[in-house]
C-alpha cells in the first residue's frame, strides 16, 4: 500500500533553500543526519526534499510540488503578510477543476502551488 510522497527538488544553494523554506514558509530541517548535498526539510505532513544542482539553469527548471491544505485563506494571508512573493499569475482563486489555489516560486524556480478543494 502506498503511504506518502516526498518530491525530491532541484536546488543551487543548500543554505540559501533552507534559509527560505524555514524562515519564508515555516518548514523545518528533518531527519537526523546533515547530508552533504542533500536536504529534507518537513511542515506539519508535508516532507520535501532536495538534491543539489549547482548548475541548475533556473529558467529551464520546471520542477513542482503541488501541496493541499485544509486552510488555504489564512495561509494565503500568512504568507502575504511576511512578504513572501506570490507568483505574478498565481494569486489565490478559484479555479474551474473546483480548487482554491496560489502558487509561488523557490529561489530556485520551483514551482509550488497550495490548493484546497471547494
């Protein structure tokens, strides 16, 4: 039987994708070993890890993780309040598969999107 997901991401900077995903999005290191070249970070149930690229070209990169949530409003709100850039054509909306979404970029271009059924 299958449990969970855990996307495995591109990333240049180990240091500079953990500083924004724990002080931008509020994940946390995970596991109990610091791998060289490789990241694990964990919010609530949600587990993403990463796998240095250090020559990822960022704008050929279309890694993405589509992430749910049973509050999509005030995490929305959370994140404009702490200035995190939303993706210019990714504000939160409903869109017409019946889901209530937003979607941002890492600093590496990863693509995540929030979305809540409606």
């Amino acid at each position: 039987m299958l449990l969970s997901v855990q996307p495995k991401l591109p990333m240049r900077n180990k240091l500079i994708t953990k500083e924004f995903y724990t002080t931008q999005l509020d994940f946390e290191p995970y596991g109990s070993a610091d791998f060289a070249g490789y990241l694990m970070l964990k919010k609530d149930n949600i587990e993403i890890h990463f796998f240095e690229f250090p020559n990822l070209d960022t704008t050929t990169n279309y890694g993405q993780v589509y992430i749910r949530t049973n509050q999509i409003d005030a995490l929305y709100q959370s994140l404009l309040n702490n200035q995190v850039p939303i993706h210019p054509a990714g504000h939160l909306q409903i869109k017409p598969w019946g889901q209530k979404e937003f979607s941002l970029l890492d600093p590496d271009n990863n693509l995540l999107t929030f979305g809540q059924s409606v």
